[in-house]
C-alpha cells in the first residue's frame, strides 16, 4: 500500500457537477434515507464511465490496499471507504449513505480486499509462520478508534478516527512494514518501541493482506527482485576485474542501465512498488557501497 493523491487526474465531473449524477442520487437518497423507508436504495453515481476511468488512472490500475495490478484479470470493484449500506461494527448503523458518490469516499480495489470470504491467511506467530483459514476481506467492516461515527449528513466523519488506512489520507509508511523471514513476504504493522500500531495491525487483518496467494504472488516478486540485484553484484565484479585492461565505458552504461530498471520496479505505478521498495532497500545498500567505490576509482 502507498500514499495516493486521488486528485492528480481530476475529479470525476459526474461527481462534483451541481445537478450531476451524484448530486441528483445523494438528493434521492437523503429523501429515502430520511422519511423512514424500509425498501433498500440502489446506489449507481460511483459506476459512472468517468469515474471508473478517473479510479483506474489515479491508481495505476492496482487495487488501493493490496497493490496488485488487477486489470489484466478482472473488472476492478469501486470500493467504498466508509460502507455505503451498512457497517459490520455497528448493526444500528444505515451506511454511509451520504457519501455513496462522493469521490474522497471512493477507491480502486481488488475482489479479495474488498469482500469478505474465507481465505487461507499467514501469520508470524512468535517466529513461527502459521497458516489458519479465517474470514477476512473488508466488505462493509469500518471500525473506529473511540466511540464516535457520524450516524447521518450532519454528522461531521472527518471527527472519526477510522482504524483502517484510507491510502488517500493516511501515509501507509508510517503504520505498514514487511517481512521476509520465514522464507515468506507478509505485510505487517509496524511497532515502534515494541508497540504494534493499531492502524497497521487492523489494515494487515481488515484487507486480507497476507492471504496464501497474495503472499505467494509477493514472495515471487522478491525473488526476481533479488536476482535482479545478484547480477548488478556480478556485472560490479566484471568491471573491476576487467579494468584497466579493456575500455569499461559500455559496461558500465550497462550497470547503470539495470540499476535503473531495478528502481523502475518500486516506481509507483508498478505492481507491489512499496513492497519492492523495501526488498530493494533491505539487499541494496553493499551494491550502493560497491557501485560509489566503483566510480570513486574511475
């Protein structure tokens, strides 16, 4: 998970033009929602053309939680933040109705973050990696810090302390950490002075982030990263070994050239970019070493 700027390509004009589709459903559904009405509300604004494109685009065309390029597969679901028909926490709870079509409440998100199904999940239990199979996905979950929801459209929600990371408002950096022990690649919190941080640890369990496959898919991608990084190490050793006897200048726009494409793969529209992020730090920093002593000696 990375932070998102949601507003770099625009916002949907269906969304923010007065009489514009979504005005005209939150008019219908603050009507429905406030005289008393039993029959559910069928909520279309978010699916409009422009606001599945505009998602895609401020995305990368990954889900918003699990970084997984999803396109190429499947349709993306448009995830609601704060659920728009019920909360799981809260039974009393109508949804948050009132931002059904607002563009902040509105994410890109895979099928297996966004609904809650069972799912085979990994886990560090005191530095064993155990596997159970527990329901996970967030569906309509929106679990809060305190005791304040906003209940209707005169609450204000900005007063909530939601739990879970909205990558549009909060840095994941500063709540998320990875892990490659265990011959695995799990996400989890991070604890500063041994105290997990509640945003992480429920965004860790709330998004399934370390069911079986995703965790596969990720501990892939750190292989090929780390060959990746071996050949940088062996094209270092050619050049040294090959100077001064030999012109070095083609060889070394080679290495430049694949250090390059090693750092393209945490840019932030590649797939899992802050998970690459870190393999790339935590194996990089000798190569860094060698690379500078390498130019150093030029």
């Amino acid at each position: 998970m990375i932070k998102v700027n949601r507003n770099a390509s625009g916002i949907p004009d269906s969304l923010s033009t007065v009489g514009g589709a979504g005005d005209r459903e939150r008019a219908r559904a603050r009507t429905h929602f406030t005289t008393g009405k039993t029959e559910s509300f069928n909520f279309s604004a978010y699916k409009g053309d422009d606001v599945v494109t505009t998602l895609k685009s401020a995305f990368n065309g990954k889900c918003a939680y699990c970084e997984s390029k999803i396109l190429h597969v499947a349709p993306p679901d448009i995830e609601h933040f704060r659920p728009k028909g019920e909360v799981t926490e809260d039974d009393t709870h109508p949804g948050y109705w009132w931002l059904a079509s607002d563009w902040e409440n509105l994410l890109l998100s895979c099928r297996d973050c966004n609904v809650s199904r069972y799912h085979t999940v990994l886990e560090d239990r005191g530095g064993t990696l155990a596997s159970t199979v527990q329901l996970a996905g967030k569906h309509c979950s929106f679990p809060v810090n305190g005791t304040y929801r906003a209940m209707s459209d005169v609450d204000d929600y900005l007063d909530e302390d939601p739990l879970l990371i909205d990558p549009t408002t909060k840095n994941p950096d500063n709540h998320l950490t990875w892990s490659l022990e265990h011959n695995s690649a799990l996400a989890a919190p991070r604890s500063p002075d041994n105290v997990v941080d509640v945003y992480g640890d429920t965004s860790v369990k709330g998004y399934a982030l370390n069911r079986n496959e995703l965790v596969q898919a990720r501990l892939d991608h750190a292989n090929a990263l780390l060959k990746d990084i071996i050949m940088i190490k062996k094209q270092i050793g050619i050049i040294i070994n090959a100077r001064p006897l030999i012109d070095v200048t083609t060889m070394i726009e080679l290495l430049v050239s694949m250090v390059d494409a090693l750092t393209d793969k945490a840019d932030a529209s590649a797939q899992f970019s802050s998970f690459s992020r870190y393999v790339i730090e935590e194996n990089l920093r000798e190569v860094e070493k060698s690379i500078k002593e390498l130019f150093d000696s030029l």
